[in-house]
C-alpha cells in the first residue's frame, strides 16, 4: 500500500506524535525535546491528538513494570499496586492529581465562578483537595490491587487500558468546552474539533482490541472504556456548571475520573480469584 520511504516517514511522525504527547503528559525524556524547547514551537494538540492514548498506553505500560517487578519480589497484591501508582505518579510528575486536587478546592470552596478559578490557581492544597486525592489513590490502588489477584495479566492490561482511555479522557473537556479563562493551560491547548476526539477515540478502541485479547475480554474492555467515557463527560458536566468552561486543570481530573472508572469498571462482574 506504502512505498518503503512513505511507509518510514508515516512510522516517523506517528512516533513524532507519540513522542510530543510524552512530554505534554509526562516527565519522560523523549528525542526531539531539546530541539523543540529551542525552537519554541507551540503544542498542536489537535494534530497529536490521535495518539494521545498510545502515550497514555505507554505510561501504563511503565506502572504494568512496577507492579511486575513486585510480583517478581513476591510482595503482595496490595503492595505491588501501590508501587505501580507511585510510579505512574512519578512518569507525569503527578499532573493529574494536581489538577483534581485544585478543581476539588475551588469547585468546594468557592462561591462564584471568579472566586472558584482564584482558587484554582492557588498552589497550595486545602481539605477539598486533600481529601479528593486521597480518594483517587485508595481507589486506583484498591482495584489495582484486586485485578492483580486475578493474575499479572490482567493488571498489566488493565493498566495498559485505563492509561489509553483516562489520556483520551482528558480530552473530552477540550473538545466539549471552551476555555474558562484567556490564559492557562486550556486556553493555549484550544478547543478540539469533533473529528480530533474521534480519531482518540478510535485509538483507544485498538488498545481495548488488543488488551482484551491479550487478558481482559473484548466486552470487558469495551465496557471498561464508555464507562471512562461517562466518567470525563460527566467531569465536564460538572466544570461547565460551575465555571462555565475547561482549564488544564479539569483536563487533569478527567483523566483522573477515567482512570478510577476504568479500572473499577474491569471489576465489576469479575469471578472472586
């Protein structure tokens, strides 16, 4: 279908992308950084867009690591789940948790729109944030850990999925709202178009093929992802009506709200190990 020099230069941009994705989500070196920092390029984030889940895939995939070699060290489920949460933390230098944790403040603790987005902003983390964070880590290693009792497979892939899916996630609230403010992290991603949240869309789709192939059950992992779906639609429900549109930090707790849906969904109807 491709010429060799086509078939290459398709395969290098699709890593282009994945690449850019990285360092949008993560702190992981990835090539091409310095060359972009130099040049000063902004983030297209519609035009990556599409792989956004195989980076989120791939963020898992570090966690699905962690938590290997903690079976490998013979640690408990409980254990082994808390190592691989911690180090997905770490790979994104906990973006999302920061995110949810402001939006858990200034949607909790303020009472107008403007004093919700100055709260927002503010650095530091009050009983709201707190709280929510804690939550989402009880939550993510609680079903993480019980996944692992079905085998490593099935953490693994479970992992590997909520990573594509929570990432897509994230992009819901660009594409279905416009930014809250003029500057910040929203703002300068821009709104998505339909057809960009498609296109993630169908990415995650080949992620659930394969892992519910691999371990999961195609209907599993189907069902699995519209739940994180729902999850980061009904996140930007919420941010439409309480500060009328999306920041970075909604786009960081709808990936949270996926991910925590995720890997509940892939629970729910599983056999007791």
């Amino acid at each position: 279908m491709f010429d060799p020099p086509a078939r290459s230069a398709l395969i290098a941009r699709a890593w282009r992308d994945v690449c850019e994705n990285l360092r949008f989500f993560s702190r992981l070196p990835t090539p091409g950084a310095g060359a972009q920092s130099r040049t000063g390029a902004a983030l297209n984030l519609a035009r990556i867009a599409w792989a956004t889940p195989i980076a989120g895939a791939l963020i898992g995939a570090l966690g699905a690591l962690a938590l290997g070699l903690a079976v490998l060290l013979r640690l408990p489920p409980f254990l082994g789940a808390a190592f691989a949460v911690a180090t997905l933390a770490l790979a994104t230098g906990a973006l999302h948790e920061d995110g949810l944790a402001d939006i858990a403040d200034g949607f909790g603790g303020g009472l107008t729109r403007e004093a919700k987005l100055a709260i927002m902003r503010d650095s530091r983390i009050g009983a709201y944030g707190a709280v929510a964070l804690v939550l989402s880590l009880m939550l993510r290693v609680g079903a993480l850990a019980a996944l692992a009792r079905a085998g490593f497979g099935v953490a693994a892939a479970s992992l590997i999925l909520s990573g594509a899916a929570s990432r897509a996630g994230a992009l819901v609230p660009l594409a279905l709202l416009p930014p809250a403010r003029p500057d910040g992290a929203g703002a300068s991603a821009g709104r998505l178009e339909t057809a960009d949240l498609v296109a993630a869309g169908l990415s995650v789709a080949g992620v659930a093929f394969l892992a519910g192939l691999a371990a999961l059950g195609l209907t599993r992992a189907v069902f699995a992802c519209v739940v994180a779906a729902a999850a980061s639609w009904g996140l930007s429900a919420l941010a439409r009506r309480e500060i009328g549109g999306q920041t970075g930090d909604v786009a960081g707790a709808a990936q949270q709200a996926a991910e925590i849906a995720c890997l509940c969904a892939l629970l729910i109807g599983a056999r007791a190990p």
